[in-house]
C-alpha cells in the first residue's frame, strides 16, 4: 500500500510531458507480416479450430476442399479487415496520447488510481 501511494503521489505532482518512446529496432513491414502469418499458421488452435467448426457449415454433396477453401478465404478476408481497421483507429488513437496535455491528463488520472487502490489495500482486512 505504501509503495501505490508513493507512485500516485509522485504521478500526481511531477506528471510527464511526454512518454519516453526509444525506438526499438526497425524490422520491414514484410518482416512483420512474416511473423504473424507464421504465427497462425503454425498455431495448432487454428487448425483445431478450422477441422471442428468449418464441417458444419459444407453442405451434403458438395466438394469439401473447394467449400473449406472458400470458408478459410472468407475467414481470413473478415480478420483481415478487422486488423486494418484496428490499425487504422489505434494510429488516430496514438496521434492523440502523445500531446503533452493528455500524457499529464493520464499521469494525474493514473496517480489517483493508485491512491485509491492504496487506500483501499491499506483499510482491507485479512
């Protein structure tokens, strides 16, 4: 309890200006997409996943293949666009975290977070 005082006392009095971002290392953008294609395609629930769900929806007397490729296309399209649209909102989002006046807004919020949560920890009981 002490210690979340101390921080939301320090985060109430000397808020940042602005985060400290140090830029990782910069990998390409096919380097990334590598890495999370690899990364479904070789996670085992995805394919637990495709062969216990996908059956239900191919209809009797028609090409299994042709109809779970076209269900894999279809779910992958939809998780597709929701990735860019999450990536287009969290770049709109992240324009505006980094004005100094929300970084403090976040620091001062953050500091009565942990003064509360301080006080609730300290008055608890066991």
């Amino acid at each position: 309890a002490g210690y979340l005082c101390w921080l939301g006392i320090q985060l109430l009095l000397r808020p940042r200006q602005q985060f400290n971002t140090h830029p990782a290392e910069s990998d390409s953008t096919s380097n990334w997409f590598l890495r999370g294609m690899l990364g479904n395609v070789l996670n085992p629930k995805m394919g637990v996943f495709y062969v216990s769900f996908l059956p239900q929806f191919i209809p009797a007397g028609h090409s299994p293949v042709s109809w779970t490729f076209l269900l894999v296309t279809i779910h992958v399209l939809i998780g597709t666009l929701w990735s860019l649209t999450l990536i287009t909102a969290t770049r709109y989002a992240a324009g505006i975290l980094k004005k100094p006046a929300v970084v403090k807004w976040m620091d001062r919020t953050t500091g009565c977070l942990f003064l509360l949560f301080a006080a609730k920890l300290a008055m608890s009981r066991r």
